[in-house]
C-alpha cells in the first residue's frame, strides 16, 4: 500500500472526527450506527423523487443526483411538478432520516457564457437555474451543480465575463442554504474553465463580484475526474491527483469542493472529449496504479466529508425517462450497484 502525503488545508473539515464511542458502554451502542461516506449516484425520477432516492438505497447508495425535469429543455414547463407542499415535505423528511445527500444536477442547455445577465435572451436560463434551487433547496438539496459553459462565437474573456456577472447575480437572487456549485469542464469544443488556471480566473471574480466578497460562500466546485483527465490532467496514479489537488488547493481551496462526480473516461489524457466509463473500464481506473489514485481521493472525500456521486451509467433506476441523457448512459443498474460497492470496499 503506498503512502501520501495529506494536502494541508485551512478547513476545518480536513480534521478527521474522532472516534468517541470508546467512552459509551456497549449496551449504548447497540442501536448506534456509524454515519456511512456519502457515495451514490444520478439516478431517474422517472418514477418520482421519492423512488429515485429508494432506487439509490437499494444499491448501496446513501447519496444521489437528480435532474428537476428534462435534460432536453429548457422549458420550466418540462420542470416536475410537484403536487402539493406535502410532496415536498415528505422527500425532504425521507432522505432527513436517512441521512441521504441529495444533490441537483442543473440542465446542460444552461450557457451563461453567452450574453450577460442583463440581456432578454438569457433570462429563460436564469428562470431554470433559479427553478433548481428554490426546489433544491425546499427538498434539503446540498447543491445545484451547474456547467461553467461554452465561449462559441464569443472570445474567451468575454465568456468568462459573462460567466462570472451573471454566476454572481444567480447569487443575488437565490435562496439561503443551498450552494452554487461549478463543475470542472472536460475541454470539450470552447468550453471554459478547463484548466485550473481559467477555472481559478473565472473563481475570482466570483469572489470578488460582489465587491464584498460574500459570494464565495454561496459557491463551490464540482471536481469531476473523467473531466479532469481529459482535459489534460493524468490523474490515473496516486501522484497524479496528489499534484492535482496541491494546485487546486492552491488557486481555490480543498474547502470549496462541494462533491466529486467520480467517473472513468472513455477518451485518454488530454483528449477533450466527454464520455464516461464505469470504474475500472476506462483509462483511468483500470490499473493497480489507477485503482490507487481511486482510493487515494476516495480517502480523500471521507476526510473533507465530501459526497461522491458516480455519472458511469446515465441515469439509474428501474425505469427511465426524458429527464436523463447523461453522458455514456446505458441505464444499468447492476453497473452502478458494482461502483458503488468497489468504492465502499476500498
């Protein structure tokens, strides 16, 4: 087993907790059980939230993703609709006492690059953002993870402008108690925010939008690994990701990290093109070297209290409907079930 040297970080949840129950009799513990790492995956509501969530317990899960509707558009009238505030507050209550991390996956359509916040043509997008957190939050979401975008036509520094106006009026604009969270980008096209360098440029600004600074607590990172490696970063070893994350910690900080997508990738380092594997059938994983990396930001996420949500199958569940279209997605529940418990073993 190799060691690594643990990344120093200023947040307090980089000190593990320690174990306590030593000091209770054992009679007491009986009916203790020990809080599992967050791990799970996106899952279907084809079938409703409240199945989605089950689904996800059934294989192992105790966190998943969700889309609030269709993937496919941007409409709020494809959003799901809820039928009462009872509804609501039964999702909310489950996955409470279930001690489920439940976390909103924002629709790809999303392009804040585009036009700043003022514009016309951009308010149906802030409409659908603003859609996922006020439900997100209602239900007890932890975040809503939203792409950083795409330049297009437009020159890079113009996106990233735009990017970060209007990142900072979603902020404005959202509810209290449920965060923003900015997923790294595979390199894919003009995507923005592909290298650390840029997604730190873009994080600065948003930290500093506000001109008081607030905006950095209503905002995190999604590190996605599949995104990562494609994008240019080999982290199919331990010193890879141990490089990796010395330098986002560096730019932007480990404490900011609100989850990790953990997903193998199709394509090899550098490739720039998104599509994602189950763990261990792609480039990244599928080594002894690989299979230690994945141990390595697993220890990781356990340590910063990080969830870790899998995208190596499309959208679980037992029946599946418009709202998924995920990258790679073949539906497989078996795969995700196999994921999930190579992750929980290591």
């Amino acid at each position: 087993m190799s060691k690594t040297k643990k990344i120093r970080s200023n947040d307090s949840r980089t000190r593990s907790s320690r174990n306590t129950s030593s000091r209770t009799s054992k009679s007491s513990n009986k009916n203790i059980k020990r809080p599992k790492q967050y791990i799970g995956c996106h899952a279907s509501i084809a079938n409703g939230i409240l199945e989605g969530v089950k689904y996800v317990e059934s294989i192992g899960g105790n966190a998943l993703q969700i889309f609030l509707g269709s993937n496919r558009s941007a409409s709020l009238k494809t959003k799901h609709k809820f039928r009462d505030p009872g509804e609501i507050a039964e999702i909310k209550n489950y996955i409470t006492e279930n001690k489920i991390c439940l976390i909103i996956h924002s629709i790809y359509l999303l392009n804040f690059c585009s036009f700043p916040p003022n514009s016309g043509r951009i308010q149906y997008m802030h409409q659908n953002i603003q859609y996922d957190l006020k439900y997100g939050q209602m239900l007890g979401a932890k975040c809503v993870v939203l792409h950083t975008g795409s330049s297009r036509e437009l020159p890079v520094e113009e996106a990233i402008k735009n990017m970060i106006a209007n990142v900072n009026h979603i902020i404005g604009h959202m509810p209290k108690g449920i965060m923003l969270s900015l997923e790294t980008s595979a390199g894919k096209g003009k995507e923005i925010g592909w290298n650390l360098e840029e997604l730190a440029q873009i994080w600065k600004g948003i930290r500093h939008g506000n001109g008081n600074g607030k905006g950095v607590q209503r905002v995190g990172i999604c590190i996605d690994t599949a995104h990562i490696f494609v994008s240019g970063y080999d982290i199919s070893n331990v010193k890879g990701i141990t490089d990796y994350m010395k330098k986002f910690n560096s730019l932007i900080g480990l404490k900011y990290i609100t989850n990790f997508h953990i997903n193998d990738s199709r394509y090899p380092v550098g490739a720039r093109k998104d599509e994602h594997r189950g763990l261990g059938h792609g480039l990244i994983y599928n080594t002894e070297e690989g299979k230690k990396a994945l141990k390595y930001i697993k220890k990781m996420a356990s340590s910063l209290k990080i969830p870790i949500i899998l995208e190596t199958h499309g959208a679980g569940g037992k029946s599946r409907g418009d709202e998924e279209g995920g990258q790679g997605a073949r539906g497989e529940e078996d795969g995700y079930k196999e994921d999930i418990n190579l992750l929980r073993v290591l």
